[in-house]
C-alpha cells in the first residue's frame, strides 16, 4: 500500500514497534486504528485474548464509512465438516 502513497497503520500487541516501522508501517494502539483507519483487515487467531476483540463499540468508534475486513476464522469446533 505504500507504494500509492497510502499510510499504513499497525496494531498487533505481539509484534515489536521497531518491527512495524522496519516493515514500513506506523505502529499505533488500537483506538487510534479504528479511530484513523479507512479499512482495517482482522488478522487475529482465536484466543481467549482475541475473544470479543470486534463488538458493537469497537463498530461504533470506527470512521464513518470505515470498512473492516475479517480475514479471521471461527474456531475450529464451531465449523460444520
């Protein structure tokens, strides 16, 4: 996304600061990522951490028009075979 000039924005609690800076992204908390992000795309396993991580009021304080993309999975004993 750099290369057209897009800014872009990490939040990952696992990942060193200077590790996103090195990957040419801006590491910011995640208020300011749903607060500043035209699209935000869901990378999270299935923890008990991550449980409920997307909820009405994480919606609710992304920008208007904000789209989020959940790459994410159910956890595997919820999928029907």
């Amino acid at each position: 996304m750099n290369a057209f000039g897009t800014r872009v924005v990490v939040y990952d609690p696992f990942v060193p600061p200077d590790a996103v800076v090195r990957a040419d992204a801006e590491p910011v908390d995640f208020d300011t990522l749903l607060a500043e992000s035209d699209f935000v795309s869901l990378h999270a396993a299935v923890t008990d951490a991550s449980k409920g991580l997307i909820n009405a009021d994480t919606l609710a304080r992304m920008r208007p028009g904000a789209c989020l993309v959940n790459t994410a999975r159910a956890p595997w004993w919820t999928r029907r075979l």
